[in-house]
C-alpha cells in the first residue's frame, strides 16, 4: 500500500492505517470527489484535527494521501509545470477544512501554478461529516479578473458538478485562448520583470548601492526591444518599485507567486529579470519554478551568440558566457552539459557539479589562450595601418543608433544594417577618401547598452582596442529616442571607464528624419543627419576634416593613399 507523507507526528497507528485505507477508495470520473469518500475524509481529519489532502486522477483513483495541520496543509512535491500547452496537470485535489472555510489564497496559488484540474476544499461539521463543498477552477488568460472562478459553496450532498464534463470544456477553451495569443515570430514566450530599486546589489560583490540606472519606463522599453532582437514573444511586463531588492528572490515571494501565475495564464515558459540577479537569487528562484529563467545580462550574452559571426567573435562570446555562468552552475543545471564527456575525465569522488566547474574553468583557459592570439594578429594589423599614416575614427553609440547605416552612408559599403539591438558585433573598418587626397580608416562598433555586462566588455577587446586607436570618436546619438539623454549618459560613462574621457570626439545627433519639426528646429545648432539619407552627411563630413586637421590634432599636409 502507498505511504501517507506529511505531517505524521503524534498520529497513532490506527489513525495512519485508516488514513492508509483511503487510497483503497475511487471516485467516478463525473464526481469531484464520492460521498463515501468524502465521509471518511471527514471523519478521519476531526479525529487527528487535522487537515487531511488527496491527489485524485482522473481515472478515479486516489494517487497521494497527505496530512497537513488544522489550518493549512503542504502539498507533495509533484512538479511545477507538467501539462502540455492548453492542458492541465490531469489530477484534482480535495482536502478537507476543519471550520468550513473558504478556500485560501494558498489552495487557488496551488491550482494556477501546479495547473490542477480543479481544487475542492470539503467542510467539516462539529460531528465529523461533510458541511459544504468550496470549488475553484482555471480560467483562460484574461487582461481583467483572475485566472481562477471560485464557485459560490454549497452543501455537500446537494452539490451537482459534472467534474469530467467541466474539465474537458475548460480544457477546450484554453486549447482555443493559446492559440489564439501565440507570438507567430516568436521563438518563446516571456513575461518581463522589472524592478526599480532606490539601492541595488551590486554586479559582483553583493553590496548595497545607489543605482543609476534609467527610469522605468525606458528600461521596459529597452527590455522589450532586446526581446524583439532575440525573437521573443513578450506575454506581459510586471514592474516593481522597491526601497530595496529581496534578498531572496529579488522581487520577494508573493509577488513572484503572482507572476508565475500569470505566467500560466498567459503560457509563457519563461521570466526575464532586469536588474541582474545574483547567482543565489537565480537559484532560488530557478528551484521555485519550472520555467526557464534567465536575467537582462543572459539575454543580452544570447543575443550576442545569436549574432556572432567571425570566429573571433564567438570565441569572446562563448567566453564571457562561461565567465557568466561559472559562479551560477547547481547540481540541476544542466547548462554547462555540453562541457563533459570524455574517458577519464572525472577524478576520484569528484561529483558532477564539481565536474562542471572544472571542465567550464579549462574551456575559459583555452578561449582566453585562442582570444589572445586573435589579439595578437589585430595588433599586427593596426601597426600597418600606423606606418601608412592613416588616421582612425571610430564611430560609437547606444546599440541601435545608426553607426553601420552610417558608415554605409559615408563609405558607400553593404555592412549589415538592422532596426534591432546589436545588429553589429565584430568591428568592421572601411576607407574613407576626402576631396584634398586625404584618407582614413573609419571603424564601425559594438553597440553600447548600459550597464554594460563585465564580462562582455572584458571579452571583446576586438572593439575596446579599436577605440584604444582612434584618434576621433563620432558618438552617434538616436535623437528620436525619448531615452536619448540617458542613452549618452551611459555612453559617456563607459567611454570614461574605458580610459576614453581624453578621445577627440564629435556629438552627433541621427534620425533627424524621425522627429517632429519643433525637435529638429530644437537641434539645429548641432550636428544633425539623417544616415539612412546620406545627403544629409556632409556637415558631418566637414567637421570630422575639420577635427582631425585643423584643430591640430593630425599634421596639416595632406596624407595621401597608401
């Protein structure tokens, strides 16, 4: 005979073996739980005053006994998320409720997040029989009300519910709501929490600082464009202000219990988290649920491995993607898999975690060992272009701003040019002829993004050391960004952090053909293009000439082609 679990103690033989003989009991697909059932159910919770679980399938039969306390009971651990789309888990749960009580916020969290076919709490009078039958079931995802119906009590052997027949056309109607709302360009579905704390964690130690970071509104938007530039689907944005971050689980327990539940509402297999979580709270909040969860610092690391192409690139991104993952690797993760294997790998009494660590330590030697003998060749490279005399102007920005449009525009190249997020990730440098004979090479960069991830900018040295080299920086400004003056703030910062502050460089704003006429009569004392219309580039043209000879930063004679 199966065992009861939960709370045993105290209980006498006799009362655990007649907790025991419940799980010779069935119920009738149609009947939400039978009337002799409910009765011993009853009978057994008044004598130990306890409240008394069971976990029914749909074939009748009695899968779990469990035993709880006089006010709550803890449900065995069965899973989190075990139904297909548009299904439910297949099991009913019904428990009794010592003083007839409705049911609690904690039976309907139950219901949502382990998508129970229905949840039944069985009154219990003085005298231990069935007072009133409390029934709750799931609804289709909603933008009003809950995801949950809670049907008006009613005595127990005057209620009439079909269970099968309820189930089955609520199984239909969600069947008809997820596909009906399925993202068809998306790769996955994800619902975006994010939280504004006045102090944060900070990215590597843990201590408490003053953040800085955008306001809300632009960090949900820039949320929401990474996911466009990763295909995927966004169901919903839940956003958070707090004095401080959970410990725990950063948004604290209740609040991630509803967004998990209308993670389920909405079929989202996936939670993004902005700002970054620590590696314990990405544990925790991993061992909470079964959905897939990842934080903005990941998804911007997947977007860049999404978009790698040379064989340096990837290198730099597979690296700052092991450095990432190294600190957060658990004995249930099985992220780093694709890193063991292999005879003799596993030293003696060595678990499969410390395995992991190892073997992810080794692969970040031998990417660091490749990247710079990568490195060693672009220097080779740029001491060429050092003994031809030619000077160098990057051009950098907020991802997204224009700077490969740019440098199609003023080159007349076929670089790869996006409306998404990272379109550019391995430098690219062209020629550049200006009318007096004059040449130099103009380099096209990663786009910043603030709050840079460490390890991302620790990784691609390819583009920190063409900055390193240029004698003129084009910050290149998306002007008809409502978040533009915050997006130039954090450009500057990284340049500063970069050892960029002394750098010669030109503000110029970009999209001039996105905004309104009173914004562009606003900005026309500064450098104001349009790169998607190269017509518009020869102010820029002049003041890049301007500043590399004659404000003395080159020598006056023209440099001629190499």
């Amino acid at each position: 005979m199966k065992a009861v679990t939960g709370n045993l103690t105290g209980l006498k033989p006799s009362e655990i073996k007649a907790l025991e003989r419940i799980y010779r009991r069935r119920v009738a697909p149609e009947d939400v739980v039978s009337s002799d059932l409910a009765a011993s159910l009853c009978a057994v919770s008044r004598d130990i005053g306890r409240q008394v679980g069971l976990l029914i399938g749909r074939r009748g039969d009695v899968e779990q006994v469990f035993v709880g306390d006089a006010s709550r009971i803890m449900l065995p651990e069965i899973g989190r998320i075990g139904a297909g789309r548009g299904r439910f888990r297949g099991i009913r749960l019904v428990h009794t409720h010592l003083r007839n009580e409705p049911l609690s916020r904690d039976d309907l969290v139950d219901l949502a997040l382990l998508r129970l076919d229905l949840v039944a709490a069985v009154g219990v009078t003085r005298d231990g029989r069935p007072a009133d039958l409390h029934l709750a079931h799931l609804l289709p995802a909603s933008d009003k009300g809950l995801p949950w119906a809670v049907i008006p009590p009613v005595p127990f052997h005057h209620a009439k519910v079909d269970a099968a027949g309820l189930v089955s056309a609520l199984e239909e109607e969600f069947a008809r709501s997820v596909s009906s709302t399925v993202a068809t360009d998306a790769a996955e579905r994800a619902i975006l929490v994010v939280v504004e704390c006045r102090r944060r964690q900070g990215p590597r130690q843990g201590q408490a600082q003053v953040a800085n970071a955008a306001a809300l509104p632009g960090r949900i938007q820039e949320l929401r464009e990474l996911c466009r530039t990763a295909r995927i689907g966004v169901m919903d944005v839940v956003a958070q202000k707090r004095p401080e971050p959970d410990p725990r689980y950063l948004i604290g327990c209740g609040k991630l219990e509803d967004v998990l539940v209308r993670a389920m509402q909405l079929d989202a297999g996936m939670l993004i988290f902005d700002p970054e979580l620590s590696p314990g709270q990405a544990h925790a909040i991993s061992d909470f649920t079964d959905l897939k969860v990842i934080d903005r610092t990941m998804l911007i690391l997947d977007i860049f491995a999404q978009r790698a192409k040379s064989r340096d690139g990837k290198l730099q991104v597979e690296l700052a993607q092991l450095r990432y993952r190294l600190p957060r690797l658990q004995e249930k993760n099985t992220m780093m898999s694709r890193l063991t294997g292999g005879i003799g790998g596993q030293g003696p009494g060595e678990t499969k975690l410390e395995e992991n660590r190892r073997r992810a330590r080794e692969r970040i030697h031998r990417l660091e060992q490749e990247i710079e003998r990568y490195g060693r060749q672009r220097v080779e490279r740029r001491a060429q272009r050092v003994r031809k005399g030619l000077p160098v102007v990057a051009i950098v920005g907020y991802t997204n701003a224009g700077k490969s449009t740019l440098l199609n525009a003023l080159t007349g190249s076929e670089v790869l040019a996006e409306d998404r997020l990272f379109a550019t990730l391995d430098p690219t440098t062209r020629r550049l002829r200006f009318p007096r004979e004059r040449e130099i090479i103009i380099a096209d960069t990663v786009g910043f993004i603030r709050e840079l991830p460490h390890d991302l900018a620790q990784a691609f040295r390819a583009t920190l050391e063409e900055l390193n080299e240029a004698d003129l920086l084009i910050h290149l400004v998306d002007a008809s960004d409502s978040d533009h003056e915050q997006q130039i703030e954090a450009v500057e910062r990284i340049l500063g952090d970069l050892g960029l502050a002394a750098t010669p460089r030109l503000l110029v704003n970009n999209k001039a053909d996105l905004l309104p006429p009173e914004e562009r009569e606003r900005l026309a004392g500064s450098l104001l293009i349009a790169a998607s219309e190269p017509g518009t580039t020869a102010p820029l043209l002049a003041a890049v000439e301007h500043a590399l000879w004659r404000d003395g930063h080159l020598p006056a004679p023209a440099l001629n082609s190499a």
